[in-house]
C-alpha cells in the first residue's frame, strides 16, 4: 500500500481508506465524487479503450521492431518462440507463428514479417516464463574460482584471462585452500601429450588393428609391437601396456547436459582439438534406451555386417493417428512436448477422430483424456507388451504384407518406404537365437544357395557379400536385403531345419516364441492390467490399419530392462506396419547447418588431432576386443551398443576404470541433481585425487556447478544461438535457430582480439587462443575462414540452413526485402556490438548471402510447409530402411556384468543389477515402488528460478495412493522422509559437511497405483540459488522457495555392485528411475 | 464419484472464492451508466492481420478466431459484444494462460487473473481429473461494479468489466462482491524481492542481482502505461482479467487464448454470427459457471 497522493485523485489513498473505515466501508462509497479522468474530451485517444486522465501509451510489444524469433530451451522440446522486447528489455515470450510446435498448421514460410506479426503461437508455461532464467538475480557474471573445500560454496572472482591461463598452464592453484596448499594441478597444456596428428592417425590405426586381433596370443604380440614401433612415444599414452586407452589427452573430459547443435559443433570441435575422444552427453538420464534401442533396431546391412544404426527414435504422427497407446509418455506435460503435441490431439480427442489409451503407473494428466488407463506396475512394461504381441499373433492381427517384405524391392512392391527382417532366418544353436543364415554357408547338394560376391562398400573397402536366407514357400532363398530389384516376400513364421541341419527360426518366430512364454493373463498379472483391458487396447490398436501407433518415452526406457521394454513396444509397431505411414510411426527431419550444400564446410578441422582409445565410459567397442579385458563380470560395464552414458562419467573416474581422469568439464549439467543416486556424484567430486580439475559452464553456481574448481558464467538460451533440431512427432522438415535476443547477463571479455560476453564459447576461445588450438583463429575451418568469435561458426550455420542443401543452391531461402532488413536490424538496437554487429555479421556471411541469413533469422529458423510433410497416406521424409525386429549385432554382444550375450530380439526382462541379480535384497523392508513424474511447471534442474511457475506449484509433494497412507497411518500433507535400503539415512549428502534430508508432504490420491509412490522432478534444490554462497567474502543468501519439496532421486538404489552409481541397463545404458523400493518414515 | 455437469456448474468450489458476500450480486446497478467510454468512430480498427494468408477451413483456431476480431474491432466498440467458451474436455491443465496473463499484465506476487482449477474424483482404477481456467466471467450483471464507492469499475458497452486503477481506492468491496473470486488485490510485491540477497544492485558485482529488468517494465493495460517503478497504480488497488482490451486494439486476441496449448479457450464477438465462438455457443451444450447467480457471463463452458 502506498500512501502518495495521487495526481489525478484529490483525495490521497490513505487519507480515503481511513475515512472508509470510520464511516463504515461500502458506504462510504456515495460520498466520494467520481475521480478526475472521465471528462478529458480533447486529450489524444491513441487506442480508445479507456477515456481518463492518464495519457494512452503504445503497445510496445505488437511491434515489429520489438519482436524477435528464437527457440525456446526451458525444455529440449525447443519450441518457436516470439520474444517481445520493451525498453531492450525481455517482457514477454509467446508461441513463434511460422514454427510448427505453435501453430497447427505453421504460417506459410513466406508469409511476410508483417503480415505474421499479430499472431502469437502458444507455448508453455515454462516457456512464457523463460524470462525469469535469463533475468535471474542469481546469474553469474563474472569467472568464479574455489576458495573453500569443494561444496563449501565459497568463491573468490577472477578476471577471464586470469582463470583461461590457470587452467591451460596449472600449477598449485589453490595454494589458498586449507589442505591443497602443495596440491599440483596438471593444466591443459601438460594434458595434451599428443599433438602430432600424423602420429596420432598411425597410433589409432595401431590400436584399431589391437582390437580387430582375435587371438589372445597374437593380440598380446601385437602390444608388444605397437610399443617398440612408438618407443619413442610411451610418454604420450595413459599406459603403455594398454595403449588401446589412448594418448593421456582422454584424461581430459567433456560433459554436457543440454547441447544442442551448434554450441555441440563448438563444444566438440573443442574435444577434438585437445585431441580426447571423450566428449559425453547426457542421453541415458533421459530416456537412453529409447534412443539405443532404435539405434540397434535402425542398423543397416552393408558389408556383410550391421552398422550405421541412428541414435534416434520414432513417435507417434499425433495430428493423425486414429489411436494411439502412449506408454510411460505424457505428453501434456512432457514428452516433446506439450505445445506441439496437444495442439493436434485435443480437438480429435473431442471429435472422437482420435482415441488414446495411456499404460503409466499414474494417472496423468494425459489419462484422464484417454479412453483407457493402463495402471501398469513399474518396471512392467515388456510383460504388457508381450502380451499384446501373443495376442496380435495369435489372432492374426499383424501386417502380414509389411512384415513379409524381406527387401527393400519388396518394400517398394507393396507400397512401403521401410522394410523388416521378420522372415530372415536366424541360426539357433542350444536353442539361442544368433546370427542370421548366410546364404553362402547354406549348402545344399553341396553347393551353397547363393555363392559369395566379391563388393565394395559405399567407401570403397572390398568385402565378401554372402547373403541372407529367407524361407519363401517352404524353399531358402537368398537375398540382398538393399535389393531394389527382385522384390522376396518371406514365409513370416519359420521353425526348421535347413538341408544342411541347420536349425533355423524366422524373426518373427522367435518374437513370438519369446510373447508365447506366458499367456496372456499370466503377462497382464504381471504387468499388473486387467487381461480384458490388455486385449481391448491390443484389439484397438489393431484395428485402425497403419493409423495407430504405440507411443513411449521415459517411462518405459528408465529401468534396468528398458532395452527390451522399448524392443517390445516397437515391436508392436513393426507388427502395425506403420513405420512412414500418416497416422503411423514417424522419424524427425531437420535442415542441415553444417555445410552439406558446400557452402560453409563447417565440419572442416584443419590440424586436428587423430582421438582414439577407449572412452572413459566404455563406450562404442566390446570389452573382449580390448586390451583391458579379464573376464567377467569386468569392473564396471561396457557399453558397445550405446554412448552418452551420463550415470558413467563421474563415478568412472572415481573407480579410475578404464583410466584416472585429470580434467573435467561440464556444460550445462547437473548429474548430481538429475542422476538417480546422483549423491554418487558428488563425493567423487568432491575428491580433488579422483577430479583434480574440474571446469564448469554454467549460467549460475548450480548443482553441480557448485563442486568446481572453476565456473565460467554462461549466456543463457535468451543470450545466445544454437539449432535446437526436431522431434520425431513433427512429420515437417524444420530447422529452428536459437539467437540472442536480449543483451547478455555476463561481462564481456576479448578473445583473438574480439570482444564477446563470456560464455562457454568465449572460455573454448579462450582455452584455444592460449594453447594455439587447431581448427580455432585465423584460419579456422581453413583459409580465411576464421573462428575467432561465435558468430564465426553460428553465422556461417545460419547461412548454410538459408542456402540449402544442394550444391547448385536451388534450395535457397528467399532474400529479404528492404522492409524485413530494416526490421532485422531495428529489432536488435539493444543489443551490445559484441553480440550483434552488422557489418560484422554481414561480412561473415558475404553479402550475397546476408539478406537470405536475414530472412532465416526473421522467421527463427526454417520450416517447410506443412502439407509438404505428408504425401498422400505417406510421410514425405520417411525412414526408408531397414527395421530389425531381430537384431544379429545385439546378440552378438555380451553382458560385461554376466558374461551372457544379450537377447537379440524383444523379451521381458526383471529388473537386475550390474551382476544380473534380482535385488531382492534390497527390497527386504521396504514396501513401496518409487516412481518419478513431470509437471510442466518444471524441468528437471534449471527451471526452480522460475518464480511465476512456483506461484502455480510452490512444492511437489509425494504422491501415494489412500489404501497405502491408510495401511501405513499417513494423512494427507503429512511431511515424511524417503529411505531405501541404499540410502537408510534418508538425506543427501552435499559434501563439506552439508546435508539435506529427503522429507517431502503427503499427497493422498487416487491417481497413483497402490503400492507407488511419485514425486514431481524438479523440487527440492540445494543450489541454484537455493542456498547462500560467499563471493569474494560476501554473502549472498538463497531463496527458501527454491529448496521447496522433495527431490529424492537420492533414494534410488545404487548398484549393489558397483556401489558408485545407479542401477542401469547393461544395453541401452539408461538409468533405472522407476525400480527403486522405499519406505515412508515420519518425521 | 465423478462431477455431473449440473454439480461443476453450481459448485463454488471452482470458483476458488469465498462465497460471495454480498448475496443478490446481480442486482440492478444504481450507480451511473454513462462512464464515457470510447465509441463510434473512434473504436472502429481496420485491422490488416493475415490479409495475405489465405483462410483455410484447417487453418488453426487461432488464426480463424484472429479473423474473427479483425471483423469485430471494424465494428464501433458498442457494437461487439466479447465472449469467451472454455471447452474442458480440450484443457489440458497447463495453466499457460495463467502464466501468459501473469507475464502479459505484469501481474506481481498474489495477483492472478486466470487460475486454473484441478479437480479429482473417482476412484483407483477410474480415477477422473478435470480442469478449469477461471478468468473474469465479464457478467451481463456484474456484482463487483455496484459496490464500488468511487465508479472506478463498470461495465463497458463491447461487455468487458474494467477498472481504472487511478480511480480505484483499494477498498477491495468488489473482490468479496464477485462470487467468482476473479478480483485479486495488488499488494505491490516483487517476483524477486526474496532472491539474491546480499548481492546489490551493483551492475558489476559478481552476480546479477535485482538489477531492473521485466518487472520494472510498464503493464499496457486499457492501453495505458502502467509502471510499478515508483510505487504508482496498480499497486493498491483491486485488479481483474479485462480480455486484453490493449491486445484486441492492436488485433490480437487475449493472452489466455493465444497461449492455450490444448485450444481449449474460444474468444470472439458474440454479436458475429460467423464467428467461431458464436457458432461454439449455439451448436454445443455451453452453461455458465454458477448460472443460479443471476450474474449472467460472458464467459461459457463446454464438459
């Protein structure tokens, strides 16, 4: 309240309000004449809504000149989004118009500036409230660096330079720091052992030849020549008995949490440069197995062998599917994401055009639009499945004419894009399925079905082709699977012997041998669903052609048997035949940045060093290749068929298994906050001989942030550029841009003579300028090519999308018009010439390509039209290749915990640990299944600044359904404390003494499965401003509102075996969110 | 057990309000009628949005119900008459409009113009949830205009209740008077005042700080500019969802409607015949929330 006299009310406020009160409030109201204001005939009525005293003011934020088009990063849905900008300040965000997660259907792509102006797209919550991320009172500005013990969150400032130079040159740092007073720190310089790329690209080739030896004997000779050909070298390598670990380069380590194109292309590019092979991202915290998973199912036959798998994955094509199964996705709140997901299903939910059913152990907010709920037991998910496949199989329900197509000619015969090796034939030997027939090994009379063809690879390697055998009429045929000829349509279920006593089984077979080990009541008791609802959503899922799909996401890839739990769902798909089809299952298509039409190689790293060895998670090659191999179960796990396997990382370094680390930096991750079991983390963190240098980037001192040695502060996604790429539910092909609309938070710094805010591209450019990094300066990406600012790399990105992907530049955006470039350029006069400078801009990208990088960047990317996505019943970018329902590479590949080859097709799994024990001990005591779900008001770690989205929900709470808090003696916003068997304590440890305990409020509902309980992620902070921290002696106090709720991924089981990290999936890498048993404990 | 449609209809348990205080809300108004607002001529905007996009029958909502306001505002303000339909079997329960009202008015701590109400019913393994955005129902008969001691808020003639902030004393009679809860009381408080603290506002501290930024920002309500920098109105006095009057003026439709996720939120001229909203309203089954009130809005809901 205040008590200023108005200027156009005589009577002050308060001298008012006290006479209200004596006279008796409401009635005083007679006695008051109107206020001055309405009798103002001849004042200007610029907008004519309200005549008053009050001048009329423009409405600033419907103008082109304060409108800017970016990508949202609140979530990695990335939708389009329309910053309007009043006073160079960012007040409000809205949906961008011409993007297609806003709009349903987008605006045209021409249609003018202007013309689109008035339309706001509708994004999020999140999203609208980004603002609050970029403006947040706790974002840094200066370079930190440790002045206590790490997690005492005490800081001293340090100039940039300062801080780049201490890290490249190292040294006794923190030499001010009670017990690190002699602690020497490697710098980077003294890291990058090897930078003779010649010797480097032999080296690799060397350790490649180690790997491909199959002989033990041979492999140890092979050692040994490889250490006297380098004699001169050993130095250079982590360890010279193990040269196949690789140069002490991958002692340096690069993480990230969200990284997106471009800042990725920055961030590798650094990699690269320092010449480690380890640059890991955080996949397998999010939904890992789900991408791994289709990565195996995506591989492609070519040489013989299967390679070139995607790491992506399929969603359902929600604007038109009739019916949809969504498994462990909500995609009202979630799942990639609400705005472009619920903008296409809400109006055929409510025609009846669409029907969904919705398989979580919650009751989200997308079930209650769904036909049927599907309260599935955690961790269930494969038993749901399999069932259904019983059921499809048994009564016929599946796309026979998909499914027999053995080649892709056949594929084309019966009008699909995609194929399946459903009717290949796999060998099974003691009753295992394992490789696939070769034609030529089939000898039949003596001779071989198919005689081997000598080929060349698409890069020119020679190899021996010796084919595939399907049956086709009881008779083996062979075929070329890339066959677009001779179209083979197999014999779906296969189970013989071949002429030559090979026992064989078709894909399908053994899929449905696999579904056939329990009946289908017996796989819905397990799966906890009613057997009638199980065949009612099968029959409906079934009877909708090619326009119904199964839909999953994190709910089904987060638990140690989330391999198979996404196989047998995609699966199910394979079985609908609706890989491609409108309505159907569909993969993502994005414009290229990176030069594919030959405009801008941006790829091009001159002088970069060759990077080999094993990565320091294990990723990408079979432990019994290695050097390092000793039989099972090996130290920690091996992960050939997946990367990015964040739960690794840390807790590697801490068993220095492969190898010690010396260098660690993270961007944009909070693996201890994320993490299941994520306090893992931080005591290894917290161990300067485990992580003796740990660099961060991040926008304020976070949770993880918080551990380092150093953090660079960051632009935030409002400040800075990026290509934020699709998702597999937009059939369009897109490319959104991210680019700074507002000026940055941090203070500037100069690089190679430029000035720009610091962020993480100014501490690479920085790092690179210091120790003369190839492929950074001058000469960048080549001859007068440099990359001396962002802008050198981000530009040239947005040229590339602008002119295409054809050499002859056909597929060249239009040039913006005179009008469009003076809006360009009056939208960013406040931001800072650092950040935005046309001239500087313009010669980046040549002045023929300036007006078309304008048009791009007035539009917040490119989109194709959106009939352009469909073509007729089909996607117009479809997949078009070969899906292995049987997989013969994942077969091959044995479990480095058991020493058992992995099923290679779709199977129901328990839940086990690294050692492939049912934790059975674990569960001893503790009665209740603690899941994890999304609200939109929160992502994970980076969205608790947002206080509009706290105002909405202040604290998550845990939910637990009335029949457990009866049974246990809960009510309903009681505090209680989470316990599992591997966190008794209840409580996260933070290091330095500090803790936090995992106490969180009752919520009693009927919208959680008895026996689970859930808490929302995104609560219960301990530093992004949650807590105090001292900087250069002075205190800065957190806000109680962000250590609000629970966050108890603390209480997630930690491997029994491994000890230092969460349970996981030995296969797709993911961690294991949804397995965990607990108890409640009052407070 | 589930909410029939009559319950959700009468339960004030949507509303988020106390019960109204003032009983008989929709009593006939003493007060003045003329409030000089803007009309004729001076109302009528030739509004030139999407001329060159082509209409198309799949076009989304929002552009169809964008073309719609641009036929409303070349009309003269007295002769629009707004309306809005909420159709819940299409919300999602994202509350973007509560948030995209809050970032779009400025609105401080405590001051919401659009909550979204969650309901569950139903029992495990049917369990139901609903959801309600509860914006100003702009009543035909407005219980919160007549209580005003000093005629800063009225009904305008296009059916949209307004407050003049510079009238307004902060008696807060309307906000009990309004049996919807939809008045909310702006005590001047910061989105930031708890953070940071200790940090300054010293631009070249180590941290940001409370340094101005969006809040700081005028509002443009009623096409004003509205600034809290010095303390000035709103803060102080009572507040309320307006359709975004500042937003239709400039051809754009209310922030609620723009931010809807789901679609669920239809706004238009009730008077336009060929309006979406207006053919929404004839065709479906759409009730007015604690329509026993006699209050009669503007706003409808579809179950």
């Amino acid at each position: 309240m205040t008590n200023e006299i108005n200027p156009r009310n005589p009577i002050s406020r308060r001298k008012f309000l006290a006479g209200g009160a004596m006279l008796g409030g409401g009635l005083a109201a007679a006695a008051v004449a109107p206020a001055a204001g309405s009798d103002d005939g001849g004042q200007r009525r610029g907008n004519a809504i309200l005549n008053s005293g009050r001048p009329d003011a423009d409405y600033d934020l419907a103008k082109a000149e304060n409108t800017l088009y970016s990508a949202c990063l609140q979530c990695n849905t990335g939708c389009g989004i329309k910053c309007k900008v009043q006073d160079g300040v960012v007040v409000k965000i809205d949906g961008n118009p011409y993007n297609p997660w806003t709009l349903v259907p987008h605006l045209p792509y021409a249609t003018s500036f202007d013309d689109a102006l008035p339309v706001d797209g509708a994004i999020c919550p999140k999203g609208q409230a980004g603002l609050q991320t970029a403006y947040d009172p706790y974002r840094l500005r200066k370079v930190l660096k440790r002045a206590g013990k790490r997690g005492e969150n005490k800081w001293v400032t340090i100039p940039f330079a300062d801080a780049v130079a201490e890290i490249c040159e190292g040294g006794t740092l923190f030499k001010d720091v009670p017990g690190e007073e002699n602690r020497h720190v490697d710098g980077l310089r003294a890291l990058m052992a090897l930078t003779d790329p010649a010797l480097a690209e032999q080296m690799a080739a060397d350790v490649k030849a180690i790997w491909d030896e199959r002989e033990k004997a041979k492999k140890i000779a092979r050692v040994a020549e490889f250490k006297n050909r380098y004699a001169a070298h050993l130095d250079k390598l982590i360890d010279p008995d193990h040269p196949d670990l690789g140069p002490k380069n991958n002692q340096i380590v690069l993480a990230w949490g969200r990284l997106k194109d471009g800042r990725g292309d920055f961030y590798k590019r650094f990699a690269a440069a320092l010449g480690t092979t380890n640059a890991h991202g955080h996949t397998t915290v999010c939904q890992g197995s789900l991408y791994f998973t289709c990565k195996a199912i995506s591989e492609q036959y070519a040489g013989g062998k299967f390679s070139d798998g995607q790491k992506f994955y399929w969603q359902a094509d929600t604007e038109n599917a009739e019916f949809i199964l969504f498994v462990g996705a909500n995609l009202f709140e979630a799942n990639y994401g609400p705005p472009n997901r619920s903008a296409r299903l809400t109006q055929n939910l409510v025609s009846g055009r669409t029907k969904i059913a919705v398989a979580d152990p919650r009751f989200s907010k997308l079930a209650s639009k769904a036909w049927k709920w599907l309260p599935l037991r955690p961790g269930t998910d494969a038993a749901l499945a399999m069932g259904m496949i019983r059921w499809i199989v048994e009564e016929k329900r599946f796309d026979a004419r998909f499914l027999a197509c053995a080649n892709k000619a056949a594929a084309a015969a019966a009008g699909e894009s995609s194929w399946c090796n459903a009717t290949w034939l796999v060998a099974i030997k003691d009753g295992v399925p394992g490789k696939f027939v070769r034609a030529a090994d089939l000898l039949i009379d003596g001779q071989p079905l198919k005689v081997a063809e000598k080929r060349r690879t698409n890069d020119g390697k020679e190899f021996e082709e010796r084919f595939l055998v399907v049956m086709a009429g009881g008779k083996p045929i062979a075929i070329d699977p890339n066959d677009e000829q001779t179209p083979v349509f197999g014999d779906l279920f296969v189970d013989t012997a071949l002429p030559d006593g090979t026992l064989v089984k078709s894909g399908l077979q053994i899929l449905f041998e696999s579904a056939s080990a329990h009946t289908v009541d017996e796989w819905s008791e397990m799966a906890g669903v009613e057997p009638r609802t199980l065949i009612e959503v099968a029959h409906e899922l079934t009877a909708h052609g090619k326009r119904a799909a199964v839909d999953i996401h994190r709910g089904s890839a987060q638990h140690t048997n989330g391999f198979y739990n996404v196989l047998a769902w995609m699966s199910v798909n394979i079985l609908l035949g609706n890989c491609d089809a409108k309505g159907g299952m569909i993969a993502a298509s994005t414009w290229d940045t990176k030069g594919k039409g030959g405009l801008f190689k941006l790829d091009a790293h001159p002088g970069k060093t060759t990077a080999f060895g094993v990565s320091s998670i294990r990723h990408g090659v079979d432990y019994e290749k290695t050097t390092l191999f000793a039989g099972y179960p090996a130290k920690r796990n091996w992960y050939p068929l997946s990367s990015d396997v964040y739960e690794e990382i840390i807790p590697s370094m801490a068993d220095a298994y492969p190898y010690p680390v010396k260098a660690l930096f993270m961007y944009m991750g909070a693996p201890t906050y994320s993490l299941p079991a994520g306090h893992t983390n931080i005591e290894t963190l917290c161990d300067t001989a485990k992580v003796p240098l740990f660099v961060a980037s991040d926008i304020l001192i976070g949770a993880t942030s918080m551990y380092a040695d150093y953090i660079f502060p960051d632009t935030s996604y409002l400040e800075r550029w990026e290509f934020q790429g699709s998702h597999p539910n937009l059939a369009n092909k897109v490319q959104p841009v991210r680019q700074p609309v507002m000026a940055p938070i941090p203070e500037e710094c100069t690089v190679f003579g430029q000035r720009m805010p610091i962020s993480l591209e100014a501490m690479i450019l920085g790092v690179a300028e210091r120790l003369r990094l190839p492929g950074f300066g001058d000469q960048g990406f080549g001859p007068d090519l440099p990359l001396r600012h962002p802008d050198d790399l981000y530009l040239r990105g947005v040229a590339n999308l602008a002119f295409g992907e054809k050499p002859d530049g056909s597929q060249s955006v239009p040039d913006a018009n005179g009008r469009e470039i003076e809006i360009f350029l009056q939208a960013r006069r406040h931001l800072p010439s650092s950040v935005f400078d046309p001239e500087r801009w313009k010669t980046i990208v040549g002045a023929t390509m300036w007006p078309k990088v304008v048009y791009v960047l007035n539009r917040g990317g490119r989109f194709e039209d959106h009939a352009l996505g469909y073509k007729g019943d089909r996607i117009a970018h479809p997949y078009a290749k070969l899906l292995n329902l049987y997989q013969e590479k994942t077969a091959g590949v044995i479990h480095a915990g058991t020493g058992q080859h992995h099923p290679g097709y779709a199977c129901y799994l328990p839940i086990l640990d690294f050692a492939g024990e049912k934790p059975d001990e674990l569960r001893k005591g503790y009665d209740l299944a603690l899941i994890t779900h999304r609200v939109i008001t929160q992502t994970k770690s980076r969205t608790i600044a947002n206080a509009w989205l706290s105002a909405i929900l202040p604290e998550n709470g845990i939910l637990i359904h009335p029949a457990d808090a009866a049974r246990l003696g809960f009510h309903n916003g009681e505090t209680v404390k989470v316990v599992s068997a591997t966190n008794p304590d209840g409580a996260w440890p933070l290091g330095a003494g500090r803790r936090k305990p995992m106490e969180g409020k009752l919520v009693v509902t009927q919208t959680v499965r008895p026996g689970v309980v859930s808490f929302a992620l995104g609560f219960g902070h301990w530093a992004t401003g949650a807590s105090d921290v001292t900087i250069d002696g002075h205190v800065i106090k957190g806000e109680a509102r962000r250590a609000a709720g629970i966050h108890a991924n603390a209480a997630m089981w930690t491997d029994p075996t491994l000890k230092n990290t969460c349970m996981l999936d030995p296969v797709g890498g993911s961690v294991s969110f949804y397995d965990t048993m607990v108890r409640l404990v009052k407070v | 057990m589930a909410m029939t449609r009559a319950e959700f209809v009468k339960a004030t348990i949507l509303t988020g309000a106390a019960a109204a205080v003032l009983s008989g809300a929709a009593r006939r108004s003493r007060r003045r009628t003329d409030y000089g607002d803007p009309a004729g001529e001076e109302t009528v905007r030739e509004i030139q949005a999407l001329s060159a996009v082509k209409a198309d029958e799949s076009e989304d909502l929002l552009l169809t119900m964008q073309r719609d306001l641009a036929r409303a505002m070349g009309k003269p303000a007295e002769r629009r008459q707004w309306g809005m339909v909420i159709d819940r079997r299409k919300c999602v329960g994202c509350h973007a409009c509560t948030i995209g009202c809050v970032s779009e008015n400025k609105l401080p701590p405590g001051v919401v113009y659009r909550p979204v109400l969650t309901e569950e019913s139903g029992r495990f393994p049917d369990p139901r949830m609903q959801f309600t955005p509860r914006p100003c129902m702009q009543c035909r008969t407005p219980p919160c205009v007549p209580v005003c001691p000093v005629n800063a808020t009225w009904k305008r003639a296009d059916g949209v209740t307004v407050v003049d902030y510079d009238k307004c004393i902060g008696c807060r009679h309307c906000l009990t008077a309004c049996p919807y809860g939809a008045r909310t009381s702006d005590f001047g408080h910061s989105y930031r005042a708890g953070a940071a603290l200790g940090a300054g506002k010293d631009v070249d501290g180590a941290l940001q700080g409370r340094a101005a930024s969006y809040e700081e920002q005028p509002n443009h309500e009623y096409g004003k500019a509205w600034s809290r920098a010095k303390h000035g109105s709103p803060i102080g006095n009572a507040r309320k969802c307006h359709f975004c009057l500042h937003r239709l003026e400039a051809g754009q439709l209310p922030v609620c409607v723009t931010t809807c996720i789901g679609r669920a939120t239809y706004f238009g001229d009730l008077n336009d015949d060929m309006a979406v909203i207006t053919r929404l309203v004839r065709r479906e089954r759409a009730e007015q929330l604690l329509a026993h009130r006699g209050t009669d809005p503007s706003v409808y809901y579809i179950s």
